[in-house]
C-alpha cells in the first residue's frame, strides 16, 4: 500500500495544495482484483502489488487493522441495483452489513450515500463521489478518517512563507520546542537531501513533515519519506548533524544560554487544512484501471454475472495540520453500471422516426396528385383505457389496435 502511495505521490503537482489517501483506494482495488478475470485483473494486481488471489483477504486484513488502530475509523460500504445478482463466495468476503440496495430514484440514493460518507468522516466530506444517476448499478466505497492531538502541542506564532504562494506574506505559523532530537533528521536521496520532522501524536499516530532540496519535484520528495519509513534510506537524527546548514531547511548552532539546557530541536511549521478530489481515471495504468474502464463488460465475473462496466473511480480526501493535532478524512469509491453483453453476429440498417412533437399533414389524391386536406397536430388525441382497453368477456364491443 506505501508503494502505491509512493508511485501516487508521483503525480503530485508542485503548483498546487493535494492531499489523497492510498489506504482508501488499496482495499476497494483489491477487492475488484478478487472479482476480476483477464487483463484487467492481472492490471489491477499489479498495481496492488499482490497476487490476485491474496487480493481480498489482505483487504480484509488491512481493514481489521485500520479499525482496531486507536484513533483511526474506517468502513467499507457496497450498494446494488436489486437485477444486481452478486455472487456468494465474493460477497461472503465484504465486512458485515456493508450490503445496501440503490433503488434507482437517483435522488433518494444520492442522499443515502452522502449521509454514508458524512457519518464515517465525521461530516468533513459530506458527498459520495461518484454520478449516481439511474443507469448506476454497483458502488464499493471506503471512508476512513484519522485523529491525534499532538504529545506535545505548538503554539500560534506569525510565519513567513518563502516559497509558492503567497511569497512573502505572513501566514498561520506554529511553533514547539523539544529536547527529542531525533524528531527531525536528514536523509540523502536519490533525488537530493530531504529533511524529516516526526510530530508524535498521543495516540500512536505521527505525522511526519517533509522538506526536500528546492529543485526536487513533490514526488521525490513523498518518495524519499516512504523509502525512510520503510527502512531503505536512513535519515542522520538530529543529534548527529554538523554544525551550520545540515540540510533543507535545517541548521544547527551553539546557543548562549542564561541557565543549563539540555540540546533542543525548535520547530517551525505552518498550518494548513486541504481538500483534493482525485478522478483515477486520469491516471488508469497507475491504479491498474485501463482494461477494467475501457466501457465493455465481462471483467468482474467474479462479482456478479450481471454485465457491469466500471464507469468511474474517485476520491475527497481532507487534511488539517494545527496547533493541538492533525485530522484527515478520505471516501473513495468506484461505480459501475449495466453494460449490453451481448455480441450480435449480423447488422442491418434499422430507420426510426417519432412524429413525437408538432406536426404537419397532407391528405393527397394518388392519382391527380391534388391536396384535399391539410393541417398540423400540436394536441394529440388523449390516450384513454375505456377506448383502447380489452373488452369484457363475451360483450361483442370490437376492440381497436
């Protein structure tokens, strides 16, 4: 799931806030992959970076996890067309009660979903982020949202923003001072150096800052935090950096002091609350999605023997970084709609017209070509069931077709 995160940071924009969560996409994909054949389950897989038949049961696992972490919620939520037969083995694997029906009253189920989505982020994404119009047949969706106050919070301070925007304007600066060294560390990637601030929470959850050299991209810089997380790049821990400019952002200097103190790490950082809507299809390969959305049915078998075409995958995603904790949201979901599986082997021509508006008409002699009558319908006769109706047995009223 990191490596997914990893590859996804990639596409991260410099210009421009951005917040996604692959804790949100990972199970819904690997549940796909389990109900998924050909080509686009081999795709899916591989963007999992799982074999296709452990698909569903690390979902499962990831998402016991995740609702046993203090502080962490998460819910897996699936709704069907009622001509949606799902097959039992995939279904037997959803979490219990995640089943709902789509009654296809778009608006009706369009406010079930949303209330969905409102009640897991606790009202911070308030909107299911798929169509939902009558064609829908299928929505899997996952919703979880974090929180932890910090161990030890920042105070408001007046910052200076020196990159992006809005250069040079004050903004909403936090500051803390603490004697864990070790909470900030230097790191010497591929791509440069990156500097990585660990911001311990009360509840077993951190959040750890980043800040690469200012030529590096977004990417190289999220990357290189994973590959710290995971143990394949080492990051020089605070106590153990040179004195002047040990890395981005970073110096370290000998401090006159009025009475003893132990080394201190002092923090700068800045507050932020982002929102990002993430449409997956703009980037099909990278989540395994190009055979499973190329508009033709048959790749989910496994799901159900109806013929359903992945129509949309999304995601809203929320972050907010402030002085007492850090708090994020995500509700992803994929949406799926009843495709023609039927391959007729002939064509013909086929002509329809529908006289289903105003219209004109000429009554013509054949033979001398002359109009005898002429004139223009804007009102059709209105259909009523006593002239049209079948008649009562053995009355003898003649029926019209």
């Amino acid at each position: 799931m990191n490596a997914l995160a990893a590859r996804w940071a990639g596409e991260v924009r410099a210009d421009g806030n951005s917040v996604f969560s692959a804790a949100g996409v990972w199970p819904l994909l690997a549940f796909l992959t389990d109900g998924a054949e050909g080509a686009a389950r081999e795709e899916l897989a591989d963007a999992l970076g799982l074999a296709a038949d452990q698909a569903a049961g690390a979902a499962r696992e990831l998402l016991g996890l995740l609702e046993c972490a203090e502080g962490v919620e998460a819910a897996l939520g699936l709704w069907t067309a009622r001509t949606v037969e799902l097959e039992e083995a995939w279904a037997a694997g959803l979490p219990a009660e995640a089943h709902g029906v789509l009654t296809g009253d778009a608006e009706a189920d369009r406010a079930a979903l949303d209330a969905w989505a409102a009640k897991r982020t606790g009202g911070r994404i308030g909107r299911m982020p798929v169509r939902l119009d009558r064609d829908g047949s299928l929505v899997l969706a996952t919703a979880s949202a974090l929180r932890t106050d910090w161990e030890e919070p920042f105070t408001g301070d007046i910052g200076a923003w020196t990159g992006g925007r809005p250069t040079g304007e004050d903004v909403a600066g936090l500051r803390r001072t603490t004697t864990d060294l070790d909470a900030v560390g230097v790191a010497r990637a591929p791509g440069g150096a990156v500097t990585e601030a660990r911001v311990r929470g009360t509840n077993g959850l951190d959040v750890h800052l980043l800040l690469g050299e200012e030529r590096m991209t977004p990417g190289q810089v999220l990357e290189a935090g994973a590959e710290i997380l995971g143990g394949r790049l080492t990051a020089v821990p605070g106590g153990r950096l040179p004195l002047g400019v040990a890395g981005p952002g970073v110096c370290v200097a000998r401090q006159r002091v009025r009475e003893p103190a132990p080394p201190s790490v002092v923090l700068a950082a800045m507050e932020f609350e982002l929102t990002s809507e993430h449409d997956f299809l703009t980037h099909r390969d990278l989540f395994g999605l190009v055979t499973a959305t190329d508009g033709r049915p048959g790749h989910f078998p496994g799901i159900s023997r109806a013929p359903l075409g992945l129509r949309s995958a999304r995601q809203t995603a929320t972050a907010v970084f402030s002085a007492e904790g850090f708090r994020a949201t995500a509700v992803t979901a994929a949406e799926a709609v009843w495709l023609s599986a039927e391959e007729l082997p002939y064509e013909t021509t086929v002509v329809r017209a529908a006289f289903d508006r105003p219209f004109g008409f000429l009554a013509v002699h054949r033979a001398s070509g002359l109009v005898l009558t002429a004139g223009w319908v804007s009102e059709p006769k209105v259909w009523r069931e006593e002239d049209y109706g079948w008649p009562e047995e053995g009355d003898g009223t003649p029926v019209v077709f």
